[in-house]
C-alpha cells in the first residue's frame, strides 16, 4: 500500500535521527500484512498464523491474547497484546541514536552500546491498553473493540529514565517529558506522548530494552521503548529515538484530542457537547475472569470449579477480589496468588460447588488499597477508555452430583 507522506513536523526536529524506512537484511523483518476479518472488525487466527491471537489489524499490528490464555503471571511474549497506532518502522539499528535535548544542560545523543553501560533497572509491569474492554460499552463507541484481552503482565529492563535525565543535566525549567519514536511517513499525526516529571524520575520508569529476559521484538518496540509503570499501555512509547524535556505537557492529537476522559456531563445522547476533559494516566482498579470463559458449558460432575482470574490496579495495590455466582446478590473472597509486583497484576482463584444444574452469572471485582472498587455500570465515554466495571460471564452447569 502507498501512503502519501506528511509533512516533517517542528517536534524534536534539533535532535531528531529519523532513519527511514529501509529494514537491514540481517533484521529478516517481514512487511505487515493486513487480514481480512470474518465479521469486518476482526478475526481469531489459528497457531501457525499468529499463536491463536486474535487480530484487529496486521498493517497497523493490533492483536488481543484470547483471555483463556491468561495462565501466568509473566505473559508470553508471543500472548503479549500489541497495539500500534502507526506502521512498524525499518529499523537501522547500527545507526540508531537515542538523543536527550529540551530543558536539559548537556543535550545527549547516545548509541545503543553506549545506553548499555548504564546499570538497567528492572521492573514487572501490567501493561493494558486505554481502550481494554471497549466492545463492553453501549451504545458501542468507534475503535478497535477490545473485550479482555488486550492487558499483558511482563517483566521489563533497560536503563532507568532518571539515570539518563541525570547524565543530561535537568534545568529548574524541566516539568515534563515527551517521548517520540521512529515513525514510517503516513497521513496521520505523529505519536508523541509526555509524562510529567516526577513520573519520569521515577526509579521503576525505564527506557526498556529488554521484555521477560530477551530483547524486545519489533511489535514491542525493539530497539527501545519508554516502560512507564502502572500508566496506560499508549504512554510507553515504542522504537524510541528522542526524549525532550519540556517546560509543559506536550500538544498534539494524542494529547488533546485521543486518551482523554470527559467530565461527568458528557452522555451518549450528546456526545460531542464541548466539556473539560482530563488525560488518562493510570490504569483503574479492574479484574477479570479467565477461566471459564463467557458461555462455556461447564462438567460439575468433579467439584469444586476454580473460577480463575487477574486483577490489577495501576499505580496502587489490590486488596482484595470478590466473587458472585449468582449474579452479585452475594459476594466472597477469592484467593490471591503469592505472586506480586508493585505495579503488576495478581492472579486469583475461587473454590465454586455449583448448587446444581443450570445457567449462571460469575462475577468479579476488585478492590484496591485506597477503597476504589470495580463499579457494578460503567459510565460511557466517546474514546472507549478504561473499561472496569464489574467483569461478568455467563456459564452453563451440566452434571452436578444429587444431593
């Protein structure tokens, strides 16, 4: 496919190494192909195409892990969802260049080998796209529509952005930092998001390397990647080539128009009535149920069930995951896993006997240390952001013992 260029944006333009789109042939990358789906949004492909995901777009690589493969809490990479909003770049890695210019003393521009001598750090981090869940929302919103599985648990490393700010030399001015990447010429807005500063001194903010202990893959944004913990999945930008340091939050389409949530007066009947807006940064408290899957028959005839899941709560800590089997008139606690980060997920489990045969709904919810709870509607919004209501599924039960 052609695509008109636009044109060169003032952006970074004093730092910038844009390389082209040329891949090297010892990359072996091949060109993204674009499927057809079975219903005109998207299509789950079989192991042997791309490991069973399910695939929105391979020209813009958007691709969701069906929820019943949320086993671990370290997500395959190969189950890891992508979400790109441009196309995959080519990559010149013998020349890339990561520079650091804005309100910094001694403007960087650093190799790839140079980036390595600086110790890495290393953080687990659930990454989950803004939109996660938008196919739940009605009336429905544009978009790709994600049900559960766009969110993914890996542990990340790489130099931390604080060490870097710190080589540069930060002025009193620095209040925010905008990150950019490598992007192949097209129409559409460049991808440019910003962080404020104490965000970005953060020692668990990384430029990232590395994803559950190999380097990253092109879709994830090799060679480097902002990791910005417990914040939505879009402030991490991939292929990184320029960070600048800036006096105020950066202003482009995806900071002023794309991953904003309106105020309370927005509704689906006037959605496009002018009102405050604010940018998404964390990730909201949320869980999901993995296992069964939404209308699946399940064989009571061995009991108890595990009802399985997740649950995660960006920058604050979950305390607790409730379970309903019979459509939240009641509620008990399910069992968190030992297995924790600061600003990862935590894999939960629920003992059910099935009182008998018959159709049921499962729900869960999450609460987090500061008192937020999963709400049991969620309140619409145009972008399709930040899915957390309650999650539910419903179940049939087959073969349950007579009493």
């Amino acid at each position: 496919m052609v695509r008109k260029a636009y044109p060169r944006r003032n952006f970074l333009a004093d730092g910038m190494c844009l390389l082209g789109v040329s891949l090297l042939n010892s990359l072996s990358f091949s060109p993204p192909r674009l499927i057809s789906t079975q219903d005109g949004t998207r299509k789950t492909v079989t192991s042997g195409d791309t490991g069973g995901m399910i695939v929105y777009s391979e020209e813009y690589i958007t691709r969701e892990m069906p929820v019943s493969f949320l086993h671990d809490w370290i997500t395959p990479v190969q189950h890891f969802f992508v979400r790109n909003n441009e196309l995959m770049p080519g990559l010149d890695v013998a020349n890339w260049r990561l520079s650091i210019v804005g309100e910094v003393a001694h403007p960087l521009e650093l190799t790839l080998q140079e980036l390595g001598r600086y110790e890495p750090g290393r953080v687990t981090n659930t990454l989950e796209c803004a939109g996660n869940g938008r196919a739940f929302f009605s009336p429905r919103v544009t978009g790709v529509p994600w049900s559960r599985g766009g969110v993914g648990n890996g542990t990340f490393s790489g130099p931390p952005l604080a060490k870097l700010l710190e080589a540069a030399g930060l002025k009193r001015t620095a209040r925010h930092v905008a990150f950019r990447g490598v992007a192949v010429p097209s129409p559409s807005p460049p991808f440019i998001r910003s962080i404020p500063i104490a965000k970005a001194l953060d020692p668990e903010t990384l430029i990232a390397t590395e994803m559950n202990d190999a380097p990253l893959t092109p879709e994830h944004g090799y060679p480097l990647r902002a990791l910005v913990p417990g914040w939505i999945g879009s402030a991490s930008i991939k292929w990184l080539t320029e960070i600048r340091v800036m006096t105020e939050e950066f202003h482009g389409f995806f900071m002023d128009s794309a991953y904003r949530l309106p105020g309370d007066t927005l509704t689906p009947d006037n959605p496009n009535a002018k009102v405050p807006t604010r940018t998404i940064t964390s990730l909201a408290v949320k869980s999901i149920i993995s296992f069964p899957t939404d209308g699946s028959v399940i064989d009571a005839s061995t009991t108890p069930v595990r009802i399985r899941g997740a649950d995660w709560a960006g920058e604050s800590d979950i305390a607790r995951v409730e379970v309903s089997t019979d459509g939240g008139r009641s509620w008990r606690s399910a069992d968190l896993s030992l297995e924790h980060a600061r600003f990862s997920w935590r894999l939960w489990s629920f003992a059910w006997t099935p009182p008998g045969d018959g159709e049921y709904d499962l729900l869960s919810r999450a609460t987090d240390r500061s008192g937020r709870s999963q709400p049991m509607q969620m309140r619409w919004n145009p972008g399709g952001y930040l899915w957390n209501a309650v999650d539910r599924i419903h179940v049939i039960v087959r073969g349950t013992r007579a009493a």
